[in-house]
C-alpha cells in the first residue's frame, strides 16, 4: 500500500525537485540550462512509464486477479530482462569513462545507499513502526529505481557519460544490496505489532 502511494506522489513530485535541486548546484544548474528539461514533459514520462503501468495493473487484479498474477509472473522476467539489457548498454556506451572513474562512482553508490538504508530504517523505529513495515520504509528508501533514471538519463540528457554510468552502476548496486539485506532480513523474525 505504502509503494503504490510513493509511487503516484513520486510521478508529480520528482520532476519538480529534479529541477529545483539541480539548480543549487552550478555545474548541474549549467547542464540543465543547456538540455532544457520541462518538468512537465518529464512528469508526463515518468507518468507514462510508471503512473499507467501502475493503474493498469491495480485496475487488472482488482477485477480479474487470476489473470493479474499470470501476467505478473511474465512481466517480472520481462522488467528484470529489460533493466539488465538498458544496464549493459548504458556500461558499453560509458566503457571508457567506466575504466578511469569505476572507485569514485562505486563509493559514491554505495555510500548514498548506505546513507538511504540508514535514514529509512532509522525513520521507520523513530516513528514507532512494527518490524515489517521498517523493512518495507528502509527497502524503499534504500532502493531507487534505477531503470526509470537510465530511461529519463537518454531521454532528457542524451545519454550524458558521468550520469548513465552512475545510474547503470546504481542498478547493478541496488540488485546487490537489496539482495544482501534480504538475505540477512530472511533469517531474522518479524516481530509484529499494532501501530
């Protein structure tokens, strides 16, 4: 219930703070006068690659729910296939960037997902929650969607070198890292509770 929320909010809201905390920084202030970016051609993006997905798949398993886990099945195969392709090519294009600032990008990722994983699962226990929904804040806090920032990467920026890597990067970190606390989440109880 949590996800399906942050994801519409996140559809609108995004863009707009994209724009707003680009502008503070000078380098990234000058790259987003050139390029340009509407935020509301971005929004419009964003809303067609996650907002319509989305309300199709919660409109499907409302009224035909066998059918919407068949086709889940088919789609979670189809999406990680589809990432991992959009990856690959996002490492290829930035082969040689990759090879001089591979250490700089790797502790940058890392850092800021550890920084993310803290901040949710830290906000989740300040605010009292049961043990699931801690798990749920620090995984949603903790992983970005790094497909839809390739996708808006080469759709807004041309495929700028320095930010496709990062994204790409960012995409093959989160599968690590999510999978690495998962893991360790798997072999913890949940204890639950009322909120």
């Amino acid at each position: 219930m949590f996800n399906r929320y942050c994801n519409i909010i996140g559809n609108i809201y995004d863009p707009y703070k994209f724009r707003i905390l680009g502008s503070f920084y000078a380098p990234t202030a000058q790259i987003l006068k050139e390029v340009a970016i509407e935020p509301m051609a971005m929004v419009q993006l964003v809303f067609m690659l996650l907002g319509v997905p989305l309300f199709l798949g919660m409109w499907v398993n409302y009224w035909k729910p066998r059918l919407a886990k068949s086709i889940a099945r088919v789609l979670k195969i189809v999406s990680l296939l589809f990432f991992v392709v959009l990856i690959c090519i996002a490492l290829y294009a930035n082969r040689i960037i990759l090879v001089d600032y591979i250490w700089y990008v790797f502790w940058l990722v890392v850092i800021h997902n550890l920084i993310a994983f803290i901040s949710g699962f830290s906000l989740a226990k300040l605010v009292g929650l049961n043990t699931a929904n801690t798990r749920t804040i620090t995984i949603e806090t903790g992983i970005q969607n790094s497909g839809l920032g390739l996708l808006l990467i080469v759709t807004f920026f041309d495929g700028l070198g320095g930010m496709a890597l990062l994204a790409a990067f960012w995409g093959i970190w989160h599968l690590v890292s999510g999978l690495l606390l998962a893991s360790f989440w798997s072999s913890r109880e949940i204890i639950t509770k009322e909120i």
